[in-house]
C-alpha cells in the first residue's frame, strides 16, 4: 500500500519483490528512485520536494556544474553507503570541478568531458579513477537531464581511457600449505586459511563477527565489510552487492581451525591490564576492536618472505581461492556464488586464465572414456 506524503507530492509504496520505492512529480516528470527501507525513501522523497529543490531544477541551466553537482550529492548520498558517498564527493571535488566546476550547467559539452579525460590521463591520473569520475559525472547528468534541466547528457559518448587489468598472481596448492604452515602459532595462521578456502575479501573477514558463524549447519554469513572512510576511520558498511551478502559453506578442516579461534579470542578479554571493547569479532585486535588492514597487510608480507613465496597483494589470496576451486573441477556457478559475484560471466571473465588447462582436462577425460567402449584392433 503506497503512503502518501504531506502534500501529495509524492508517495512511497513497498513493491512485490520487497524493495521499497519512492516517486515525486518533479517539473511535470515523475522520478522514481529505490531504496532499502521505507524511512530512507520517505526521507529522499521530502528532499526532492522541497522548495529547495525545486528552485535548483528551475533555475536549471543557471546553476554552474559546481552548484549543481554539489545539491545533486546531497540529495543522491541519502540513498547511497557511507563509503560511496565519501567516494563520489572526492572525485567530485578533486577531480572534476578544479576543470569544469565554473562553468554553466547549461553550457557543458562532450567535449568539455573529452578534454577533461584526456588532461587527466596525461597528468598520470590512473585509469580507474578517471573512469570513475566519468562514471560519476555520467550518472549526475543523466539525472539532470530527466529533470529537464539540461537538453541531453553531454557525458553520453565519451570515450573511456583503456584500463589495464591489474596482473593476478595466485598460489599454487603446495604454496598455499606452505603459508599456512608458517603462519602456524601466529594470530593470522587461521585468518590466512579463511581467506584462501573461501576467497573471502580482507574486509569481509575483519569484519566477520561470531554470530555470523553456524558451527552446526557448518557455514557463514557474509553480511557486512570493514572500509576506511576518510574523517571517520574504520566503519562497517554492507556489500557492495546484493550477491556481496552471500553464505560460504566451511569444511570440517576450516570449522576446526574456527573453533580453535573462538577458543584463543574468548580468553582474550581476561588478559591483565587490557581494556577490552566487545565487538564479537571473530579476528579482533588485541583490544577487541578491529584489525587495522595495514597492519595484517604487514604481517602476511612478513610471512609471506619466511615461507619465501612471491610477494603478492593479501587481495590475491581471494584469486588464489578461485583459481584452486576452478583446477578442482568446482563448477563455476559455485564459485561465482562463494566470492560473491553478481554474475557468472565477470567469474568466468576474471579467471578465464584457468580455463584452458580445464579444457585440455576434459578433453583427455572424453578420449579415455570413449575409447573405453571401442575394440581394439587385431
């Protein structure tokens, strides 16, 4: 049933498949938008009704980029996590209002965009990150142009700087036995197992907390994520994705190392002159709160020379993950669903690298098992 707001300006309604969702008439043009809960709906729908708002999509073209980047953030970051938001306003900031900021929205081109794209790729800005902040124009002026406050998006066309994927390096298996074998006796020997039985992300795994664990149906919860926001330090915020919180189930190896590490941190806040704070962490810092990534990054590159295995990125242990469940003949859609992807084919796309010697597997596989039923000559 839709609630309506004061005025009529607007109704917030819960749809069948459970998402909540707000629209507002805006300009004689109805905009929808959908959100996690009725409160963050309602909450959008009042501020883009607002006289406040409806001033900015009168003045439209007016306002310069600067001004209207600035009301579309404020109004878009209600809907969005802590840490996109935080993201998007620093790409907003430093890298496309210092080039187009002044000038007027109405007056914004393609090729205003294209150049921006180009100084910034010629000044040594990464790729990604010019692509994000493509991304993020893009989106802010998609919405200005359903408002009607600009003709058609001017960021629609340009061409995004080629982004060179990251190199992957993996472990093998006698590697990976390896580290855990030197991480033995260390704080980090059962964190590091996690990691590389369920290609759980560093953040997903010092942020897993106790009550996330199913000892008896031998499984875990993936529900939230530990980030660094700038000016407020380490927050928990929920996954990226839907298919982010996800269950991973755990073998008999992996729940017994738990175990052990449930035993080792409930003896943690009895230790003399320890203030402990609680947080029900499975992999806390020593005062129950959680483990700096920098310092865990730290000690996995200090293990990581003692078992003299290459120096590879902790993220890494999340591809070392995959590409052993994949050469285990695991199915893909399995692997897809215990990393968390929102699609089999960015599972496939990433660790297509695996797939040839899977292929020269299978094909020697079929040979032996028709030539199985074929008499042998003579």
């Amino acid at each position: 049933m839709a609630n309506s707001l004061n005025g009529g300006e607007g109704k917030v309604y819960k749809r069948s498949d459970g998402r909540w969702c707000a629209q507002v008439t805006i300009a004689g043009k109805r905009v929808t938008v959908y959100g996690r809960t009725q409160h963050e709906c309602r909450e959008w729908a009042k501020r883009a009704a607002s006289t406040e708002h409806r001033e900015a999509v009168a003045t439209g073209s007016n306002m310069t980029v600067a001004e209207y980047l600035v009301h579309w953030l404020r109004l878009a970051e209600m809907r969005l996590r802590p840490t996109t938001a935080h993201q998007y306003a620093r790409l907003i900031e430093g890298h496309i209002l210092p080039t187009l900021g002044d000038l007027p929205l109405g007056a914004l081109r393609a090729e205003h965009i294209q150049a921006l794209v180009s100084a910034k790729v010629d000044s040594g800005t990464g790729p990604a990150t010019v692509i994000l902040s493509l991304g993020v124009l893009r989106c802010a002026l998609g919405q200005a142009h359903k408002w009607g406050m600009i003709d058609r998006n001017p960021a629609v066309g340009v061409v995004k700087p080629r982004q060179r994927r990251r190199e992957m390096r993996t472990l093998s298996a006698e590697q990976a036995r390896r580290l855990v074998s030197v991480a033995e006796g260390t704080r980090y020997a059962v964190l590091l197992q996690l990691a590389m039985t369920t290609g759980m992300r560093q953040g997903e795994i010092l942020a897993l907390r106790w009550s996330d664990i199913d000892f008896e149906s031998g499984c875990l919860m993936v529900q939230r994520q530990l980030k660094r926001v700038s000016g407020r330090g380490l927050i928990f915020s929920e996954p990226k994705t839907r298919a982010g919180r996800r269950k991973v189930v755990l073998g008999p190896g992996m729940l017994g190392a738990l175990k052990r590490q449930r035993e080792l941190v409930e003896v943690m806040p009895r230790r003399p002159r320890r203030r402990w704070h609680e947080n029900d962490l499975v992999f806390p810092s020593s005062a129950g709160t959680p483990q700096e990534p920098r310092n865990v990054l730290a000690a996995f590159k200090t293990l990581l020379g003692q078992a003299g295995l290459p120096d590879i990125r902790f993220h890494d242990l999340r591809h070392t993950a995959a590409s052993l469940m994949l050469q285990q003949g695991i199915h893909p859609k399995v692997v897809q669903e215990r990393l968390g992807h929102s699609t089999i084919s960015i599972t496939l796309d990433i660790y297509s690298h695996v797939l040839p010697s899977l292929q020269d597997e299978a094909a020697e596989k079929l040979d032996s098992l028709l030539a199985a039923g074929v008499p042998r000559a003579g």
